[in-house]
C-alpha cells in the first residue's frame, strides 16, 4: 500500500514538472502499433476560456471527433494520422478589431480542425538501465480556415525524440510505472509576415501508473514555449497544460478520460476529455 502511494504521488510529480497507450495523454511514448495492426482512437474534449490571438476571440471550446489512426509498419515505425473533425466555439469576449478579417457569428463559431501526419520511430528498445529511445516527426496541414477564428491555416512542421522507461515489469504483465517524455523543436510559420516562421520548443514529460489489470492512472505536463526575444507572431504562442486521468481496459477497447489545467495565459483555462481505442489484431503483412 505504501508503494503504490508512493508510486501514485510520483506519476502526479512528474506531470506536474497517444502499450503505444498513451491517450488521454499528450506525451509521446516510444512504443509503436504492432506490425501490421491498426490502432484507433476517438474522442471529444470540452476546454473552458480558450484563447485564439490571431483572430482576436475567447470562449468555450468542444472539439468533437478527435480521431488518431496509427498503423504499424514494421517492428519498430508507426504512422499517424490525427486530427479533429469538428470544432465549436462559444465565444464569451472578442477583441473590438480583429487583427485578421472574420467570418463568425455574434455568439459562436465552427471549424474543421487541422490534421497532422506523422511517423514515429523507434530507435532502440530500453535495457536495465538505458531507457528506450524514439524519433517522430510530421507535418500539420492547413485544414482550417482562419476566417472562422479557430485555426491559422498554415503548414507547420515538427520533430520530437522520445524517451521511456519502464518499472516494475513481469513477463505476464503491462509494467507497474511506465515514465515517458519528449523533447523537440516545432517550425511554426507566421501567419501575419510573410517568409517569416518561429522555432517553438517542444517539450512532454508523462507516467502511467497500473492499479490493476484494468485501471491506470496517467498524468503529465505538455507544451510548447517560444524561442523568440521580442514580439511573439499572433498564432505561435506559447501553451502549456497540465493532465491527470484514468485508462480503463474492458471489453477489448480502453476508455480514457483525463481534467485539463493551463498553465500560462494563453492556454485554455481548464477543461475535460473523453475516448476510446481500439487495438485491432494484425490484419495485413508489410511489404518486405
């Protein structure tokens, strides 16, 4: 009983400083789908005073159809696709002139959310005492239009490497702590000047712990910071949040759900997020 305390205020410490499980979270692990295997994960998220810049608008955010389709490729590379099909804005307070022309209603506005592609790597598996290491990149398309005021409508890139290590692991069973964290450089185009871009820091740190073969709790930081001295581009801000929740494993899919704290001021205030994944068996055999 000790133990498991110690190791429950541990996983929440660590947050406080996407088994490729590791949705709710944000936080990249280094394990990919198995080969051949599709992995499918939906979702909603509810965010309390949101904040867009760029258009000027502030409200309450419901991102509906949170989709992430992974498949495994090989024994180690995993393809991502994931994105939002719906986001709806109840907009609370708006800037008196918008610094980007407008097309919203007088109380709300809805757009498509922005999808991402990318493929994550893993580069070697962890020992004893070296943890595993993993790469991922990928690319977020302009699938949003920023007329609507939730989306900038612009091509940014991004790499991150992934470390995890894993604690407390039986053959028979997931491992009791499973800590993982990401460090990387995101290339965000600016989109009010022209040739001109801002280099963001990337950063997640995360842990899993397992109660049981059924329920585990997760939590972690993730964000984003900026790199520039001076005025920061309307759209490249910096976000950071705060996330603590649970997976529960039934029925062959895993529900998750997890609270949301900001904690800078250009981040959403609080908010919520549900979903469910399904791992499916090895359904098709990868080109050698």
């Amino acid at each position: 009983m000790k133990f498991a305390i110690r190791t429950i205020l541990l996983v929440i410490s660590l947050g406080s400083v996407s088994f490729s499980q590791q949705k709710p979270l944000i936080t990249e692990d280094v394990d990919t789908a198995p080969e051949g295997s599709i992995r499918v994960s939906l979702g909603v998220e509810f965010l309390q005073n949101a904040r867009f810049p760029l258009s000027g608008l502030t409200g309450d955010l419901s991102r509906i159809g949170m989709v992430q389709l992974s498949v495994g490729f090989s024994p180690n590379v995993e393809f991502q696709i994931e994105g939002t099909a719906r986001d709806f804005l109840a907009i609370n307070n708006r800037q008196p002139t918008s610094p980007i022309p407008l097309n919203v209603g007088a109380n709300s506005t809805s757009d498509n959310g922005d999808f991402t592609l990318s493929t994550k790597i893993r580069l070697r598996n962890e020992t004893r005492n070296i943890p595993a290491l993993g790469f991922k990149f990928g690319v977020q398309l302009p699938n949003s239009d920023q007329a609507r005021g939730l989306g900038t409508n612009q091509t940014n890139v991004f790499g991150n490497i992934l470390l995890q290590k894993k604690f407390g692991r039986r053959k028979d069973r997931d491992p009791r702590l499973n800590i993982f964290g990401n460090l990387g450089l995101g290339i965000f185009s600016a989109p009010l000047e022209r040739f001109s871009q801002n280099d963001l820091l990337l950063y997640g740190v995360a842990g899993i712990f397992r109660v049981n073969k059924r329920i585990n709790i997760v939590s972690e930081i993730n964000g984003r910071a900026n790199t520039r001295s001076g005025a920061v581009p309307l759209g490249t801000e910096s976000q950071s949040q705060f996330r603590i929740g649970t997976q529960i494993k039934t029925s062959g899919l895993r529900f998750d759900t997890a609270a949301i704290i900001g904690l800078n001021k250009t981040s959403p205030r609080s908010g919520i997020v549900f979903g469910v994944t399904y791992q499916s068996p090895r359904i098709f055999s990868p080109a050698k």
